[in-house]
C-alpha cells in the first residue's frame, strides 16, 4: 500500500511539474511575441522572390513526412489568453491579461522533432524560441517553439534545412505566414498541403445577453439592445495525440440570420466572423470573442489549467444589436459554423420581441 501511495505521489509530482513548466513556458512566449500587451504582431521585410519552384504558391509541412497531412491542434484565429488573475468565473469575465488572435497553426509533433522551412528563403530574425524566413516577393513564414540552429542571414532550403528542434514541452511547431505585411491563413487551398478536412463544426449554443458580462436572457421576453452570443467550436482534422487530444479548435467562419417563426428572412445572411484569409488585430479581440471566452489549457496566472478545454464565445455584432428594428413578434436566429474547407453546421434559437410598454398579455 505504500508503495502505490509513493507511486501516485510521485506521478502526481511529476504532473505538477508539467504543468507548471508548461505555464511558465506559455506565459514567457506570449509576452516575447508582445501578446501581454496585446499588439499584433507584423511583418516588415520584402526581397526578390525565390527561386525554387513552388506549384501556385503551396507548400508542403514544417515536419517530415513533408507530403503526409499532420495533425493541426491549433486553428488561425482560436483565443489565445492569460489571465492575471485566479481561475474563477469573475476572472474569465471582468479580469485583465494579454489576449490575442492565433496568428497561425500548430502542427503537432513530438519535442525533438526536427523543423524544416516550407519555402525556400533568407534567416531574417533569429530568437531563443523561434525563426523567420524571408522567402521573398512579401512572403514570410515563422517557426515557433523550437531551438534554433540557423544563424541570421543564413540561406535555407525547403526540406533540407534544419531550422531547430522542437522545444519541450511544446509538443508543436507553430507556423506563421505573412504575405504583404499581414497574417494569413496556411490552410486556405493552395497554401499547406495536403490538408483534408471532412469533420463538421458545432453551434453548441446561442444565447441573448444584456450586457458583455451579464446572464443569459430569457428568449421569450426580449427588449432593447441585446448582445447575440454563440458558442461554437470545431474538432481538429486529424486527430492529436497526448495532452491535447479531443480540444477544440475554432471555426473558420460564423454567418447568421434572423428569420420570422414562419421562416420569411427579415436580417439577411451576415459575416460574424471571418478566419478565412486573416484575423483582426488583437486590440479588438473583445469585440469578436464574449466574455467568458478562454483558451484550451488557459493561464490563470501561476496556475495552468492542464487538460481542460476552451470555451469559445463569438459575439455576432460588435456592437449590441438593437431588437426596436424588428417589429413585435417571434423570430429565429439562425447561425452557421463553417470550416476552412466549407463543412458547416447550423442551429437556432427562437425569440420574442416585446418593446411596446407594459408586460405580456397586458
């Protein structure tokens, strides 16, 4: 018996210690990328385009096999937040911290991993966790949690060239592209490659609120300005092993409607939300995500929450939407969670307008 009980002791040691590195290792790389002040990040260099031939600009993955489709546990575009104080309710929805937009994905693989450039290019920026490349014509790709072995000005070649290792505890590599200055989607066809997805998205929930931090409404007596928030989520294409195993990542794109109970469109289709080419700067992360929204494994100051999921809540307007423009009545909202590659799923919550004075029925 005391032998197990020093086993479990010591397993449960040895799990602490993981975490705590792991949030120590997170909070440190996101104040190097400037997430703790939550600026966007930005490209600044451009040179003459390289010469390796690529087909239309694609290029295959950061780790071998360079032709065989690797899991992405990470979305452009998921949150990205540390929050400065403990992990309660009244952190995640009144607390400070750095909170900012995935600016690429996360390929996993184990730590150790060798990491390779995805285009040809020149070593522009060196650090202790990361590398750029500069693969000319405005088109740049960083590599993130690795050990850099390169030195700047150095030339590199796709596939050939080891860029570093990936750090432990990472379990990724993180891949950013630029093109013209600005962040963009490595997933868009054409881009990284091969990359299938056949899974769909889920709207999990849709709920009306009053204020940013304010309780669900009850739908059926609705006034006023109101806030239209969605929780959705999507499962990564591949499946990830370890830690991160079954986490959700985001949706590429949120579209919604309002329709009358009899199904007449009275709010045409709107774009909610748009990861499909880029993502926002970080300044307006609060005006897409919900309070109440955090990261996979979120940071809470010193504790890291290991092995919970996220919750991702998308407001539909950045500003409260105003329910004196439609008349009296029920209606449907109608929102649709796509993918990068086009799966979507739908949901609706059915709501009642009631602005003329007095209460129902009177």
């Amino acid at each position: 018996m005391a032998t197990n009980t020093h086993t479990s002791v010591r397993a449960g040691a040895a799990k602490l210690a993981f975490a705590t590195a792991v949030a120590t290792a997170t909070f440190t790389v996101l104040a190097s990328v400037g997430v703790l002040k939550a600026g966007p990040e930005r490209a600044s260099a451009t040179s003459p385009a390289a010469t390796h031939t690529q087909a239309a600009g694609g290029f295959g993955w950061p780790v071998k096999p360079f032709n065989r489709e690797h899991p992405v546990r990470g979305n452009f575009g998921d949150p990205r937040s540390v929050f400065m104080g403990p992990p309660t309710l009244a952190t995640v929805l009144h607390g400070t911290g750095g909170f900012s937009f995935h600016q690429g994905v996360d390929v996993s693989a184990p730590n150790g991993t060798a990491v390779y450039p995805v285009a040809d290019g020149t070593v522009t920026l060196v650090t202790p966790a990361w590398v750029r490349v500069d693969s000319g014509g405005g088109r740049m790709f960083e590599y993130w949690h690795i050990r850099p072995r390169v030195r700047l000005g150095q030339h590199v070649d796709r596939d050939r060239t080891i860029l570093g290792r990936i750090v432990k505890p990472a379990g990724h590599v993180h891949l950013t592209e630029y093109e013209g200055g600005r962040v963009v989607n490595p997933l868009v066809r054409g881009r990284l490659t091969p990359y299938s997805d056949t899974t769909k998205p889920s709207v999990r929930s849709i709920s009306l609120r009053q204020t940013d931090t304010g309780p669900a409404l009850l739908p059926g007596f609705v006034r006023g300005k109101v806030e239209l928030v969605v929780d959705a989520s999507d499962m990564p294409s591949k499946a990830v092993s370890g830690e991160w195993r079954n986490l959700p990542v985001t949706p590429a794109l949120l579209t919604w409607e309002i329709r009358s109970w009899a199904g007449r469109t009275v709010v045409a289709r709107r774009v909610a939300v748009d990861y499909r080419t880029t993502v926002p700067s970080n300044s307006a992360f609060w005006t897409v995500y919900a309070r109440g929204t955090y990261q996979n494994m979120s940071v809470f100051g010193p504790h890291y929450s290991y092995l919970q999921r996220g919750c991702f809540l998308f407001k539909l307007t950045p500003q409260p939407f105003d329910t004196h423009r439609l008349p009296d009545g029920v209606y449907d909202l109608v929102v649709t969670a796509s993918d990068i590659r086009g799966n979507s799923d739908s949901s609706s919550l059915r709501f009642t307008v009631h602005n003329r004075n007095g209460w129902v029925g009177s």
